[in-house]
C-alpha cells in the first residue's frame, strides 16, 4: 500500500497464460485473491497490467502501482521479501486473501485517480487555506501533504469494496488498515507520515459511510471530501 511510481528499467516478467507456471504459490494467492478487483477496474475502462518481479526484493512493498504510457502498471514483489508476510503478521492465514483483495483495491484507487490526470489534484470546489497553498510550504512538506491524500483516497475506494463486497468482514478490514497505518513502518503511516491516513479511517467507521449503489470510486470521493474540509 504505497503511492506510485514511474515504471523505470526494471526486469519484470508479465504472468500471461504461457507464464502463469512460473509463478510461486504465494503470488498466485495474491493475483487470485485481487481477481475480482482487476476484473471491475478494468471494466470501468482502466488499463491495467499485471507485472510480477522475478527476482528477489527484500523490503520492497509486496504490492505496488506503477503508471506508464496510460497504463496502470500493478507490481508484485514478493520473492525473497519478508515485507510479503509482515504485512499481514497480525492476521489469521484464513484471512490472508481479505487483506490482499483490499490491497489491490486500494492500488486501483491509485490507478483511478492517475488515469483521471486527477493525481496530486483536490476535488472540484476545494482550495487549500493560505497558508497550506503551494509555495508556502516547504517542498518536502508539500510532498507530504500531496501523498497523504492520495493514501486517503486509496484507503478509502478498498473500504468502500470490501464494505459492498464482504459487508460481514468490513470492521475487521477496517481494525487491520488502522494498525498499518498506525504501525509507523515504511509501509504504514505513523504521525507525520506520507501514509497517516487516520483521520478519515475515523470517519468510515460509521455503518453507512459505504451504503448506496454508487461506485466505490465515487463512494470514497464523498468520505474523501469530508475529511478534507477539516484538513487545514
């Protein structure tokens, strides 16, 4: 769960049906386990390609998204890299494919918003306050600022998935995203973090803040918005 980057000179293989033998059982539980996500992303016309990392990397963030020539790029980087495991160290096994579908649903968020050229963008109708408008603050803190957003929006299209697709298991999903975010590590969102995406967790807690028939893009855009009035 982290924001995205330009594809670069990576060597990656893209798991096709000739491919698909050559992947682990570890990454066939995830690309299983995010199946149904892929499957609604693209038929609401997002481009996306499935790209798994062959060779070993340890501390990279197991699940990624990359943009590349108006295409969402979904990276997978799970052999030899314990982050695979350690983001899920504080769930059952039984539950491991809950948090993975979560996951990718929230690295489609992020696909959403670059396929829309919204990245880095507010909402229609919102202006940051004088203080917090670009060039008043540092770059890094802008930066900062910038990311968390976009890690807001993302958390928020997995939980309004998760809460219209397994409405049953939403607290729980919910209960494991805040320790994440709360963990502080490179791929959570401790006080300060690009990733602190706590204030608005708070505000999806409510049992109708996912209700409706609307898309969960367009559900998390009305939590997203929320949040941001009181983001000064």
């Amino acid at each position: 769960m982290s924001k995205p980057f330009l594809l670069s000179s990576l060597l990656l293989v893209l798991p096709s049906a000739g491919a698909a033998a050559q992947l682990t059982e570890l990454e066939s539980r995830w690309l299983q386990a995010g199946q149904s996500v892929i499957v609604f992303a693209r038929a609401q016309g997002l481009l996306i390609d499935i790209i798994v990392q062959p060779q070993d990397a340890p501390g990279a963030v197991p699940l990624a998204l990359a943009y590349a020539a108006g295409r969402c790029k979904l990276v997978l980087s799970l052999r030899g890299n314990a982050q695979a495991q350690g983001v899920l160290h504080d769930v059952l096994p039984a539950h491991h494919g809950l948090m993975m579908e979560a996951m990718m649903a929230h690295e489609i968020g992020h696909c959403q918003r670059y396929a829309q050229g919204h990245w880095h963008a507010l909402p229609h109708g919102f202006v940051d306050s004088p203080a917090m408008q670009r060039g008043k603050l540092t770059p890094l803190a802008q930066e900062l600022r910038e990311t968390r957003r976009e890690e807001v929006y993302a958390d928020l299209v997995a939980l309004a998935w998760m809460h219209g697709r397994h409405r049953g298991q939403y607290q729980q999903v919910l209960s494991w995203m805040r320790g994440v975010r709360a963990s502080g590590d490179s791929a959570g969102g401790g006080v300060g973090s690009s990733h602190a995406t706590q204030a608005w967790l708070a505000l999806a807690d409510g049992a109708t803040a996912f209700d409706g028939a609307a898309s969960p893009f367009e559900q998390a855009q009305l939590v997203w918005r929320e949040g941001l009035s009181g983001d000064k």
